[in-house]
C-alpha cells in the first residue's frame, strides 16, 4: 500500500525536473558552429599554404577576412560596399519573395480545395517548374527588360512552386477526427478551412517560406548575372572579372550569412506562429517521464 502511495508522488517530483532539464538544453548557448567555423577555416589555411595553392584560384582565410572587411566598412552608400549590394539583392529578392510566395499560397489554397482546378493547374504548375530558371532568364530580360521588373519576375517564378507545393500538400494532411468533428459542428467549408486546415498546413507552409527564402536570393543574383547594374552578383562577377578570388569569396560570405539570418528570422516567425507546437513538446516529455 505504502508503494502505490509513493509511485505518483515519484513521477510529479520527476516531470517539472526533466521537463527544466529539456528546457535548459533548449537556452544553453551551442559551440557547435564557432568551433566548426574555426576548425574549418584553420583546414582552409593549412590546404592553401601546405599545397601551394595559387591565391586567384583559393586566396588564403586570412586575404579573404580582409576583402569581406573592407566590403563592409566602406562607405554604405558607395558601390564599393558590399552592404550597398546586399541592400539592392535583398530589395529584387523581397519583391519576388512576395509576389511568387503570396501567389504560391493562394494557388495551393485554391487547388487543396477544389479538385476540378488541380486537375486543370498542377500539370500546368509541375511543367514551369521543370523549365530551368536560368534556361529563360534572357527571355525574361527581353519580355520584361532590364533591372529590377526582370529580377521581381524571375525571383517569384523560383518562389512559387515551393510554397504552391507545400501549402497545397499541408491541406491534404489534416487528420480525418478534425475534419468530422468541423463536420458535427456543421460548419461551413470556409470555417474548415480557416480553424482546422490552414492551422495544420502552417508547418509545411513555413518549411516552404523557408526553402523559398533562399530562392529568392538564388533568383535575384542569378537574374543580376545577366541584366543588373548593381547587386552580389555583379560584385562577383566584377571580381571575376580581375581574378580578384578573395573579393569573390567575399561575396560569397556576405551572401551566405543574409541566407543564414533571413532563414533565422523565418525560424522565429515560425516558434510564434505555431505556438501550440511547444505545448505539444511540453505534453510529450511529460507523459514520458
């Protein structure tokens, strides 16, 4: 008898114990990636020196570290900052994102729910998505000019499937006790949509916000390859230009770190958008201990 009294009394003393265990893993700062980095550019220095690699064909860390902070020190508002051409990727990048995201999403809405439109559209979706963006950039170039409207156009056709894609496969695995339940309740088709489907879409949702993050930055460069005047892509084409290899991994890098914080920022976006995920976590650990 004293035994069954004590057992409960054992597991409640457990929980709150290693459910803050879990939490304190979460919040301890992580010295993976410092380490990685410093690991990685000491094998990077020692290749370099120890074969007697050329610098126009892999320049030192070290010659690298001085062309990216030179790039960033310089003046903001000069075309020899690397920050001015981030500012004009980020700007053909964002306007894409939206333009291709928005309509991506709404096309997935539409097609998750009404099965005559994905019979019409999704051959129609499947087929530009196999097209090579960089195979039609100049037709871009000449449909919609020079600039900034061919980077917008080129940017979104590159954002579009993913989120189409992913919001439309989000809807369709909705769990079938949540749809009868709508369904018991009598509520509209709109209602369904709106409370059960899109919440449960969000994740897969996100995770294609995420993918198209870098392809809007992907599309931008690639489009200032062929027309732009300004940007990280005519930066490094510029330095390719005069076998400057530092300069280019140094836009290369600039590049880089904008991917890794835009995709940090869709991360937190996505902790605050879908905040009863924690609360599922938190249900998990508890049922386990």
């Amino acid at each position: 008898m004293a035994d069954s009294e004590s057992a409960p009394c054992l597991n409640t003393a457990l929980i709150p114990k290693r459910s803050m265990t879990a939490r304190g893993r979460r919040t301890r700062p992580s010295l993976t990636f410092p380490v990685s980095l410093v690991a990685l550019l000491l094998l990077w220095h020692l290749v370099v020196v120890g074969f007697r690699v050329p610098l126009y064909i892999l320049p030192t860390p070290g010659a690298t570290l001085v062309a990216l902070w030179n790039g960033l020190t310089a003046n903001p508002l000069t075309a020899g900052s690397l920050l001015f051409h981030v500012g004009v990727t980020l700007r053909g990048a964002a306007l894409g994102f939206i333009v291709g995201g928005t309509t991506g999403v709404l096309l997935g809405v539409l097609i998750g729910e009404s099965k005559a439109l994905e019979r019409i559209l999704m051959p129609y979706a499947v087929g530009l998505q196999s097209v090579p963006k960089i195979a039609i950039a100049p037709l871009v170039m000449i449909w919609f000019g020079y600039g900034l409207p061919s980077t917008v156009v080129l940017t979104a056709l590159l954002t579009f499937f993913p989120l189409l894609i992913n919001t439309y496969s989000g809807l369709n695995v909705v769990e079938r006790d949540y749809l009868l339940l709508m369904r018991g309740l009598r509520a509209s088709r709109w209602q369904t949509l709106w409370w059960v489907k899109v919440p449960s879409a969000l994740p897969m949702i996100f995770a294609g916000i995420d993918l198209a993050i870098v392809y809007s930055l992907l599309g931008a460069v690639v489009a200032e390859f062929v027309s732009g005047s300004a940007g990280i892509g005519v930066v490094i084409i510029k330095y390719q230009y005069i076998n400057d290899t530092a300069g280019v991994f140094a836009a290369l890098m600039t590049l880089s770190a904008t991917a890794i914080v835009l995709h940090s920022i869709v991360r937190l976006l996505e902790r605050r958008a879908i905040f009863w995920r924690k609360r599922d976590a938190h249900k998990q650990i508890t049922a386990t201990a």
